[in-house]
C-alpha cells in the first residue's frame, strides 16, 4: 500500500469524524446550515477525486 493511499483512507476517515461531530454541534440557523452542506460537499469531492487518482495509479 502506498502513500497515496494512506492519504485518502486517512483524509475520509479523519474529514468523516469532522463532519460527524460538527453535525452533532451545528445550531439550526440558516447560515451554519449553507457552510455545513457546502463543506460536506467539498470534503465528498475532495475523497472521490483522491481514490479515483488512487485507482489510477495502480
């Protein structure tokens, strides 16, 4: 296994816990809420794109 895939594992697993625990916290305004969905959405893209250039290198 090497360095490239260590870092994806280790950015959705560390990005998962993140996200899970600000969920837990978030208050039910409307501004956290937009910041919410549009980092969940950057940290979703951002751990495709990692293991879809994984898989590319192997």
């Amino acid at each position: 296994m090497n360095f490239l895939l260590w870092t994806a594992v280790s950015f959705f697993i560390i990005g998962f816990s993140v996200l899970a625990l600000l969920k837990r916290k978030r208050n039910h305004r409307m501004e956290p809420t937009i910041w919410f969905i549009l980092g969940t959405t950057a940290w979703g893209v951002t751990s495709i794109m990692l293991f879809a250039w994984w898989f590319t290198t192997i």
